[in-house]
C-alpha cells in the first residue's frame, strides 16, 4: 500500500495526508457507486476524504467509513481524515452549527476533520434548479459565518476550520476578525490556473493551500481535457516514465500544496499516489511555469451570471 506524506496544519493535532480523494462526481454518481470507490479507495491506501454538503457524497462516504470500520480495513473513524464543506445556503450565522450537525448526520461520524467555507456567498434559499434566482444571491458576512464556524470547533464538531474559494481580499476580511486561524484555503489550482498571487499571500498569512481540479476536473460541467491533453505535460510524462496525470499532481505536490483529487477507477487511483518517490527538473518546472494560465471553475457556471457571483469570480 501507497506511503502518504502527511502534513501538520495550524492549530490541528491530526496530520493531514497531504493527497485526499474527492468525491464530487459529475453527473452525480449514485450512492453504491460512490460508496464502492471509497471503499476502493482505503485499500488503495487513501485515508482523506474530501465531500461537500453540496456534492450528495456525504452520506455514501459515512456508509463506506462504516464499511471499512466492519471489514477491518481501518481501526477506526481516526484513522482517517475527512472534509466536508458548508453549503452557501446555510451561512448564515445562526445556520452554521445546524448545518455542520446535518453533514454529521449524513456522514455518521462524531466529528469531521475539517470543515471549510465552500464559497464566499451566501444564498438565502437552498438551490432548487441552477441558474439560481439572482434575488437570493447575497454577499457572504464573513465575520458571522466563521463565528458559527469557530462554534463548531467549540462544540467539538470539527477539529479544524478553514475556507474554500476565498481571495486575497476574502481571507484579509477574514484574518481581520477570527479568533480561530482558518488552517487552509482549498481552490481550483493545476498547471493552467497556478495561483501565484494567491499562494504567496496564503503563504505570507501561515494559511495553508489545497488544490482542487488538480487535473483539470476532466469530463465534468465544470472542467475540461487543458491538464490531461496538454502537450506539454504529456512530453514531460514521456520524458519522466510517468502519466500526465501523475506529473500534473507532482507539480502541485512540489508547490507545497496538498491534493484533493478525484478518481473513481483503481487503477487511475492507484496511480494518482505514485508520485511521491521522484521528482520534476527544474527545466521541467520552468516548462510547467510558462503555461498559459486560465481560471477553470466559476461560481457563475454554477449559480448563474449574476453580478455579485461575476464579481467574485473577478477577484483573484
Ligand atoms: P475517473 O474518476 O474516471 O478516474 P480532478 O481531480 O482535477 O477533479 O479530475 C478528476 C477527473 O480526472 C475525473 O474525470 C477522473 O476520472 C479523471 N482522472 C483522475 N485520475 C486520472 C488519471 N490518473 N488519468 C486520467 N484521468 C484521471
């Protein structure tokens, strides 16, 4: 079985291993499906799991957890590190602990491992049909949402708060009224879309970074092939012995970044671990740092054009 770095967040006991599988399919995969890849997934080795109140995956992750505990493929629930993400229908201060409960209650745990702001906004119905109504589209208060978030902590729901999709600006409003250090920001970061600015700033404030759609989220409404067709990284793959794949999650792994990849395949997740034993040559990483870079994911794409949502999808 695959051996994991882990790495120590702020104000957190638990190591984080520093590659997690996501579980946000496209289109929704069903339950069985989701359950059955996780399962694979823990004998492959995986021991942090990345869900969403907002991906429908928390309830197959909780029976899988529950799976693996009977088989005896883990010890126990601490064995692993799990993430799970605060829908924006539910920022409202006095909603949050109500919704960490709820994902809770999806996942069957006592706690999760983190729990992160999915996006900065806040909508104050939940999504029926996408576009949303552009009424319900709010700004995000910052200060309340992360004193539910600090809450959480309190009442022992998570162990470590942190943030998803926040800018520069975002996390310095943030910074400006925690009592709690958000311990990392997850965003869509990968060869095409690097996060320079985003990644010093986080570096600067002692926030740590997780990349999503390290490989381009392929095959899904939100992503596309620029990572796994991409020429260049292809003739670095051949050049290296190595996939596209695995030298596009090399790359984000050597920024000092941890990975929240999805793959329901054994092979492909078998595969996606086997980057921790060699490394990309500086001609290499100057070839990946001339990419043409463009931002993949948009909350436009998922609520609709609005100008508060193109707003936020313009701050970087
Ligand atoms: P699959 O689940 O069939 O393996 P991201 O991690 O950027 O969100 O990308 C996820 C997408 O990339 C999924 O479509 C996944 O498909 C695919 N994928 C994951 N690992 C690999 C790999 N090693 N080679 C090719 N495609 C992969």
């Amino acid at each position: 079985m695959a051996v994991i770095p882990t790495l120590k967040l702020g104000g957190m006991e638990k190591a984080m291993p520093v590659i997690g599988m996501g579980t946000a399919s496209f289109p929704m995969a069903d339950l069985e499906t989701t359950k059955a890849a996780v399962l694979e997934a823990i004998k492959a080795g995986y021991r942090h799991f990345d869900t969403a109140f907002a991906y429908g995956s928390e309830a197959a992750l909780g029976q899988a957890v529950a799976e693996a505990l009977r088989l005896g493929l883990i010890e126990s629930r601490s064995d692993l590190f799990i993430t799970t993400k605060l829908w924006a229908s539910f920022t409202d201060p006095s909603q949050v602990v109500p919704a960490c409960k709820m994902s809770l209650q999806n996942l069957k745990v006592e706690y999760v491992d983190m729990y992160l702001i999915h996006w900065p906004v806040r909508l104050t119905e939940m999504v029926r049909k996408t576009p949303v109504p552009i009424e319900i589209v709010k700004p995000l208060d910052i200060k309340g949402a992360w004193e539910g978030m600090e809450e959480c902590v309190k009442l022992g729901l998570t162990k470590g708060i942190g943030v998803s999709n926040f800018s520069c600006k975002n996390l310095d409003h943030l910074l400006s009224t925690a009592k709690i250090l958000p311990a990392l920001n997850q965003v869509e970061m990968n060869p095409y879309w690097q996060q320079k600015k985003l990644r010093e700033f986080c570096k600067e404030k002692g926030v740590h970074v997780t990349a999503y759609s390290p490989l381009g989220a392929n095959n899904t409404k939100w992503g596309d092939d620029r990572i796994l067709g991409n020429e260049v990284l292809a003739d670095i793959a051949k050049a290296m012995g190595k996939t596209t794949a695995q030298v596009a999650l090399r790359w984000v792994y050597e920024q000092g970044v941890s990975i929240a990849s999805k793959s329901f395949n054994k092979e492909r997740m078998l595969q996606n671990l086997q980057i921790f034993d060699w490394c990309l040559s500086d001609q290499h990483l100057e070839k990946i740092s001339q990419l043409p870079q463009a931002k993949g994911v948009t909350l436009a794409s998922i609520l609709g054009p609005h100008p508060l949502v193109l707003e936020i999808d313009a701050d970087l």
